[in-house]
C-alpha cells in the first residue's frame, strides 16, 4: 500500500531549511568533540567547555563538575562536562 501527501511548496521550503541547519549543527559539534581528547588537562577542559581556566576552577568545579584526579594529575572527561552542563540547564 502507497500513500502520495501533497504538501505547500512554502512548507517543504521550511522544512528543508531545518534539516539543513540541524545537519550543520550536529557536524559542527561533531568537529568540535573531536579536536579534544576523552580525558583533556584543565585547559583543554576550560577550551572545550567555552569559558577561562579560572570560572571552570572557581566556579564549575565546586558547582558539582567530576575531576579525576590521580595522584594530583587531574583530568576532566568530555562526558562529565557535557552532562555538567546538561545538569545545569534551566
């Protein structure tokens, strides 16, 4: 069985301007991700999290964000900061 759905040429224009923009979106974050390391030293951390060493030391850190810290090397993963920020949506 075959349905045919006609629909407003303005409408599928929308549409395709939303994919578009969506796909964008998600390969630019996707280059993003990939320029810094699973586990990044505090700098990267600050760079990828968008902000200075210093909010994420005075700031992030004490609001809840997960430092691994082996015998004082201290590493953030990319998963603790995307879900730090995920958390800490309003």
């Amino acid at each position: 069985m075959e349905a045919t759905l006609s629909l407003p040429k303005e409408f599928l224009e929308q549409l395709q301007s939303v994919i578009q923009s969506t796909v964008h979106e998600m390969f630019g974050q996707s280059k993003v991700e990939s320029q810094f390391p699973e586990y990044m030293k505090i700098d990267q951390a600050a760079k990828y999290m968008n902000c200075s060493r210093s909010t994420l030391e005075r700031k992030f850190i004490p609001a809840g964000l997960k430092v691994i810290n082996i015998e004082g090397l201290l590493r953030i993963s990319k998963e603790a900061c995307n879900e730090f920020y995920e958390h800490n949506n309003y």
